[in-house]
C-alpha cells in the first residue's frame, strides 16, 4: 500500500484514519474466510482471501484490500470481533 495514499484515505464512517494491520491479523482473517465464518458488515459471506488490511484507529473495523485495491464501502468493513 502506498505510504502517500495512507496519509489520504480515511475510513468512510466514522472519518477515523487507517493504518495497515500486521500480517499476523491478516492471516487469522483468510483462515476465517477460508473456513467459511466471516461475513462483512453488509452480512456477506467473505469467500475470497484478502492481501492486506486497513484497520480503523480504534481497531473494530477492517476494511480488505486485494490486488493493492483497498474496499472502503461502509458495508465491505469487517467486524473485528465476530
């Protein structure tokens, strides 16, 4: 992910900014997918794996990014605590 696009994008709720997470989240996230338990906010079963993540400051949502196209959409995020 590019740093300068990092100091511009922003979370589309709540406008909190949005750090990329550790690789260790995202791959607990893609064994999740992988077994068929994670949904996105809109209630959509997440069958493809993510490359990356872009978490809100205060860490309860996660917004995927794939191909280093990142899906800010309010109903793309993922609840961190499901």
């Amino acid at each position: 992910m590019d740093e300068r696009l990092l100091e511009i994008i922003c979370c589309p709720e709540t406008h909190q900014p949005l750090q990329l997470v550790h690789t260790d989240l995202v791959a607990e996230l893609n064994q999740r997918i992988e077994s068929g338990f994670l949904v996105n906010r809109g209630g959509v079963k997440l069958e493809e794996k993510i490359d990356e993540g872009l978490i809100r400051e205060d860490g309860k949502i996660l917004y995927p990014v794939r191909q280093s196209i990142p899906a800010l959409l309010i109903e793309q995020g993922i609840l961190i605590d499901q």
